[in-house]
C-alpha cells in the first residue's frame, strides 16, 4: 500500500478498506485493511449492490 492509501480512506469516509489483488484468498491486513481477490470483491460489490 502506497502512504497515501490511509489518509485517501480518511477522506472519503471509508466504512471498509480493501486491498484487490489477482488471487482468491480473503485475509485481513494492518490497519483493518483487508486483501481480497477481485473475483470475490466483485461478488460482495454486487450482493451489496443488486441489479
């Protein structure tokens, strides 16, 4: 994560912080940061979101 990754989450309120890498295991991070597969990411997007 670059320096800036916390302050950006900061300023626009983020509830959740995730880190989207080209794997497929979900797992916690520093800073209540979590890594998690874009497959996966994109599962919770549209649970969160339906069509």
């Amino acid at each position: 994560m670059k320096k800036s990754f916390h302050p950006a989450c900061q300023d626009i309120g983020a509830t959740r912080k995730f880190v989207v890498y080209n794997g497929s295991e979900q797992f916690p991070m520093a800073d209540n940061t979590e890594a998690i597969g874009l497959l996966t990411f994109l599962a919770l997007l549209n649970k969160a979101n339906p069509l």
